[in-house]
C-alpha cells in the first residue's frame, strides 16, 4: 500500500492574502478594493461613511471575497483569523471636509493610525500608510522631493490634516523601528476621477460640476497656484507596488504635470464644452503656491510612472460626473 506523503507547504494550494483597508467606501479606498478584489485577494473594507458612501461599493455586493464593517477606525479593531496587508487610507481630505470636520481629521489621521497600526502589529500584517503632499504644507521647495520636510502652518484652517498626517507618519516610523513592523508611507498629491463626491470642495469636482451645469467656474485667487493631477487608477496602481516593494520610508505618488489653476479651469471648460465663464473668488488661507511631486524614487524604486494622459483621465471623470448631476 503506498504511504500517503506529506504535502509540503510549498505544493499546498497557498490561500488568498488578506487585506484591510480603511476608508473602503471611499474615493481611492473602494478603487484599492476593486484592485485588489482583482488581484485575489480577500479585503475587509472599514468605513464610518462620514465622506465615505456605500455608492462606491455596492457593486460588490454579495462578493464572496468582500466583506465591510461600518465602524469608526478610532475605535479598536478587532477581526478574527489572519490579516496579511492592513491599508490605512481613512481621513477626510478636502480642505472644505476640514473645515467642517476638524476634529474627525485629526482624530483619523492619529487615533485611527494608531488603531490600524494595532491592528498590523497584532496580525503580523505589513501595514501603508496614505500619507499626503500636505505634509509639505506651502512648499518652498520645488518640485518636492521626499528628504523635504515641509512649511507647515500648525494652527491653521489645514494644520488638523498637514498635522494629522505629520503625526501618522512619526507614529508609523515609531512602530516600524520599535516593534520592527513592516511598514510602507505613500505620499498622495491631488488625485481624481470617477467617485469623488461632487460637493466636497476639490477643484475638480467643482470645476467639472460648475461646467457641466454651464455655471461659473470658481478660480480662487488670480488662479496662479499649481496642481499636478493623477488619475486615480495610476495612484492606486503605485500603492500598490510601493505595498509590495521593501522600503519603509515615505514616496512621492503622483503626476508630475503642473498647471496653474486658471489653466486647468480653460481645460476642463473645453474638454466639457461649456458655456461656462471663469470668476475670481478669495484665495483661502494657507493654500500651498505651488505643488508638484518629484518622483525620481517611485520610478527607480517601483518602476512606476503615471500612463493615463490628462485628457482620457478627464474625459473618463466628466462621463462619471455627468450621470450624477
Ligand atoms: N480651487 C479653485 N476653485 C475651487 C476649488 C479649488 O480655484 O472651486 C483651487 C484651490 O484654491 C487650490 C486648488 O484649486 O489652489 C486645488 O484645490 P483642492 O481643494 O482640490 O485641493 P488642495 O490641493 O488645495 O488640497
């Protein structure tokens, strides 16, 4: 009679990686999940849906592989069975979001890191953490690179974000080099496309909505300030290599392609074909000058570059916008 031999681990069929993502129902949180619902993984999506919307996941639904937990990620996390990646990507991140919820922001972006961290380290799991350009506040370096440490005015109406995330990324480096937790700080500058809430202040929400009702477009200042936009499916796509890279210090995700504000309005009134006309309203307090990432260490360390071009990014985000006007 043949003896029955031992499977090793290494012919055992090898079961799915688990993920958490914080921040699930959100605008970049439910494009990772679809990601990585794509890539085999299982994901517990977390979301309080305070700017969160349960629209971004329903397609999901009665996806055997998906499953979500409507809790406030300040509060502890408790999931039974193993955990391989935790993705922190909960937080508010408009600078009306901030406005209204300050104390959500600040409590997200460091109760809540802590929380996930918990989570990570009790699991074993490698945890990221969405950081943002925001740490570099009203930059007077440019392009910015990662070595610089920012400009930040602490008590302003956007210290609770640049201060918040300042604090997860110290806390993040605290558990990577204290509790040796594979940790990884991605670095997000301005991102878009489809699932962004029409109403939550960001330019291109309100650009793309004012022009599609053929009202006027909202240029804040003299519309001199720069913004370098990343189409979404790019951003989600270097998280995720920067996931599975070895490098715990923080990178620069995002497009490279500066424009002026007043630029971008002319673009996205003649990508729509609107009638709208451009109008002049306050600068608000604190808005950086000029941003635009360096990413000489994305492209060297993940082989990564933005490839949607600004124009097929738009055409995509306006179809999206038009059914939801
Ligand atoms: N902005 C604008 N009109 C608007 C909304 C925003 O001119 O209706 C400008 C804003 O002053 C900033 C840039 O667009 O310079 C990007 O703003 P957003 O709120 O999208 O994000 P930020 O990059 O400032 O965090």
């Amino acid at each position: 009679m043949a003896t029955r031999r031992k499977i090793s681990s290494k012919s055992a069929p090898s079961s799915p990686p688990v993920s958490v993502i914080t921040g699930a129902a959100g605008f970049l949180g439910s494009h990772l999940t679809d990601l990585l619902l794509a890539k085999g993984h299982k994901v517990v999506g977390i979301d309080n849906l305070v700017t969160g919307s349960v629209a971004n996941i329903e397609h999901l639904a009665g996806n055997p592989n998906f499953r979500f937990i409507q809790q406030d990620v300040t509060e502890f996390l408790f999931f039974d069975g193993p955990v391989n990646y935790v993705w922190h990507f909960a937080s508010p991140a408009s600078p009306v979001d901030y406005a209204l919820l300050p104390i959500q922001t600040l409590k997200v972006g460091s109760l809540g890191t802590h929380k996930a961290l918990g989570l990570a380290k009790e699991k074993g799991a490698r945890f990221l953490l969405t950081s943002t350009s925001e740490v570099y506040g009203d930059p007077l370096v440019h392009p910015q690179t990662e070595d610089y440490w920012g400009n930040v005015n602490t008590i302003g109406p956007r210290g609770c974000y640049d201060e918040s995330k300042r604090f997860a990324e110290a806390i993040t480096m605290a558990y990577h080099r204290q509790h040796k937790l594979e940790t990884r700080i991605v670095r997000i500058f301005n991102t878009y496309g489809p699932r962004m809430r029409l109403k939550d202040g960001r330019v291109v929400p309100a650009f793309v909505s004012q022009a599609l009702r053929n009202e006027p477009i909202t240029v804040f200042g003299a519309g001199k300030q720069t913004r370098s936009f990343c189409y979404c499916s790019d951003l989600i796509e270097g998280i995720y290599r920067l996931m599975m890279s070895d490098y715990p210090l923080p990178v620069n995700i995002g497009n490279p392609r500066e424009m002026t504000m007043l630029e971008f309005a002319r673009e996205i009134i003649a990508a729509t074909g609107s009638k709208s006309k451009i109008t002049f309203k306050p600068l608000p307090v604190d808005d950086p000058k000029q941003r635009k990432p360096d990413i000489t260490l994305a492209r060297k360390l993940l082989g990564w570059e933005p490839q949607v071009e600004l124009a097929d990014g738009l055409a995509r985000t306006i179809e999206y916008f038009r059914r939801k006007i």
